[in-house]
C-alpha cells in the first residue's frame, strides 16, 4: 500500500512560452525575462540559438519538433547555408510543410530524413501572392511564419489552411507576438484564415511573465483527482494556453476542483464521471485524460485530434495499447479514442495479486506521464525509460516520487 498522493508546490514555466519568448530574443529583445527551465526542449533551443550566434551551419534541435521548425524559420532569415538536424526521432517526424512555406519565400529547401532540412537562402523575399500556409498536420508552421516575421522589409501576408488541427497552440503564438509588439491584422474582417502583418515589425523590450506549464500542471492534477490532493501554488486566474482548459474538463468529469489563494486544489474523487470532448485545441492532454477516463464511470469518448498520430510516438496507438493494459476496453477512431472506463475500488492498491504488465512508452514523454499516472494511482506496472518525460517535465519523477524508486 502506497501512501496517498500529495503535492504542494509550484509548476515550472510553460516550456511552449519559453521557447517562444527565446526566439524572440533572437530579433532583438534583451529586457525580457525568459526564466530557466531544466527540461530537454528549451535546452535544445538554447543550444540552437547559441550555434546560430556562432554562425554554425549545423543546427541541432534535439527532439524538439517546435524548436525544429522555429530554428528553420530563423536561419532562412540569414542568407547562408544551414543544415537543421536532430535526433533520429525528430527526423521521422513530418516536416515537408516547412518546405511549401519557405520555398514561397524564395528560401531553397531540400529534406534529407536521415540528416534534416537543408537551407540555401538569400533571406526571405517578398512573395507575389500570399503565402500559404499548411496547418494540417501541425500549427508548428504557421507559428514559425508569425515569430519570425519581425524586421521585414516587406509586408507579409499569410492565408492559412481551412484545415486545421492544434488551432489553440497558435492562437498563443499570436497573443504572445502581440504582446512582444506586433501589429497582426485579419484580412478579411471576421476571417480567421487571412492574415497580415505590416512591415518593419520591432520586438519591444517587453517583461512578460511566463506561466506555469499547464500540460504538466494537468499531469499533477489528474494524480490529485485519482489518488490524493494536488494544492498547485501560483496557479493564474487567466491563461494564454490552451491547455488550461484541463481545469473545465476536470471539473465535467465530477473532481473536486477548487481555487484558494491563488493555487489551485485538486482532490481524490470517489467517483469519476465519463466525457465525451472534443480535443481539438489541446491534444497534449489526450495520454493523461484517456488515463483519467479509463477510471471513470461509464464509456467516454475523445475526438478531434487524428495529428496525435504524428508526435513523438503514435499516441493514439500507444495510448490505446496503455489503456488496453491497465485493463480497460480501448477503441480507436481515426481521430481519437472511446474508452470504456471502470472504477478501482481502492487507487492506491497496488498489491501483488494485481496482473503485472511493462509498458514502453517509445520514448514519448507525454506517454510516460500516463504510464506513471496509472502506476502512481496503483496500477501493478513498470515503465520502460521514464526519464522519457525530462523532455518537458523532468520535476515529476520526484514530485510523484519515481525518481528514487527501481
């Protein structure tokens, strides 16, 4: 037996932000607090950075597929030769729309899956028609246009695809250009597919506070819900991710949410109610919820996020497969999941009597923060490689005290 779950303290700065706001820093901002943060992906695009303020022409990435395609925007900028890399992992992902958008700007691009992307580029020419902008797969592109558009000597007119997956990520993105000083106008009054931002866009030296993590504020949340209490200190009223909407869908699903001097509490619920929810603008909480879902009463269903397939591992595969193991009825559909969820009677029984099962999580961070989930909750279960989840959340081993555990 386990002791219950209890967490009081603060979540590290939004990865998403910070890498942001770090790009930004490359056009000109030095007033502004970027703050530090230990996880994988802003020591990526820190090193990134730094190669390309040495004028390397060999860009590492890491895994980071944001940091990727911002990196790529931000050395097409610069006439030169560039060779965007990674880790094999990262190459494996889709990244042939950063070729339609560069190649409209006049930058050369030829993909190589086992090296990168190479650019040949004289620095962005003004197009002759709007540039068009897939975001089908990933809102990562669009995102890359917007932050790397500052200094232009050229008005830049951006339409973007009907289809669209991730709608919420570059919503921020906007907001956060925005806040840094950007002029972006809509094209077509009410259109959100018409885009224009004006020439000559300076980067204010502008302090923005960057928030707590709201992904990985969930994955502690959700441990609150199903085995203790998660009292989350610094918790902000209003949020500029998407993925602070994990607070309503806690609610729906009948937690005991509650706000007291600006943290958010979260605490073990006896009984979980099933969801059917639409994830379309925060598809990085699809691993945990469906977790989350798998010990709720009734059958539930999450839609609308088919990209999933696309991250660091097949996530609507591996979730299914995690969801299959703890014990539950998994059905895939092409956009998401149908869980027939059953509640524990006890979470945090973890006894040997229970069918024992490993889980590789591929080395999907967000994969691994179910898979611990599950096991923290008392699921009889190892995780293969749970360092997984240092890429955006290296604090929650210890805080789910993992870290110190075989």
């Amino acid at each position: 037996m386990r002791a219950e779950f209890s967490f009081t303290g603060h979540i590290p700065p939004s990865k998403s932000m910070l890498i942001r706001f770090l790009l930004a820093s490359a056009y000109g901002s030095n007033a502004m607090d970027t703050q530090c943060s230990d996880c994988d992906d802003v020591r990526s695009m820190q090193q990134a950075l730094e190669a390309f303020k040495k004028c390397d022409n060999t860009i590492h990435c890491g895994r980071a597929a944001l940091v990727f395609r911002l990196m790529a925007g931000l050395a097409s900028r610069t006439k030169g030769n560039f060779l965007i890399t990674g880790h094999e992992s990262l190459l494996a992902r889709p990244h042939d729309k950063l070729n339609s958008f560069l190649g409209q700007l006049g930058v050369d691009c030829k993909w190589s899956s086992n090296k990168g992307l190479r650019l040949n580029s004289k620095g962005w020419q003004k197009p002759s028609m709007p540039v068009m902008l897939d975001m089908s797969v990933s809102s990562q592109f669009a995102s890359s246009a917007v932050l790397n558009a500052w200094d232009l000597d050229f008005p830049l007119e951006l339409i973007l695809s009907k289809e669209k997956v991730s709608t919420g990520y570059f919503e921020m993105t906007v907001k956060i250009a925005r806040a840094l000083g950007m002029r972006i106008e809509k094209i077509k009054k009410g259109s959100d597919n018409s885009i224009r931002i004006p020439a000559y866009q300076k980067v204010k030296g502008y302090d923005v506070m960057i928030e707590p993590d709201m992904s990985s504020a969930f994955s502690v949340a959700a441990l609150g819900a199903l085995a203790g209490e998660a009292r989350i200190l610094g918790f902000p009223t209003k949020s500029i991710q998407p993925d602070s909407g994990f607070v309503r869908v806690l609610e729906e699903m009948g937690c005991q949410v509650l706000f007291s001097d600006g943290a958010l509490i979260v605490r073990k619920t006896k009984r979980l109610d099933h969801i059917e929810l639409n994830i379309r603008d925060m598809p990085d909480l699809f691993p945990v919820l469906s977790v989350l879902c798998s010990f709720a009463s009734g059958v539930s269903k999450i839609s609308g996020a088919p990209h999933l397939a696309h991250k660091e591992s097949n996530r609507l595969l591996k979730t299914a497969e995690l969801i299959s193991l703890i014990g539950r009825k998994a059905a895939l559909c092409p956009d998401g999941i149908i869980i027939e969820g059953k509640p524990l009677d006890n979470l945090n029984d973890n006894s040997k009597t229970a069918r024992h099962f490993d889980f590789n999580p591929a080395d999907d961070h967000r994969m691994a923060m179910a898979a611990l989930i599950a096991k923290r909750a008392g699921i009889n279960c190892s995780i293969i490689n749970p360092q997984a989840v240092k890429k955006s959340f290296p604090e929650f081993l210890s805080i789910i005290g993992e870290e110190a555990r075989p």
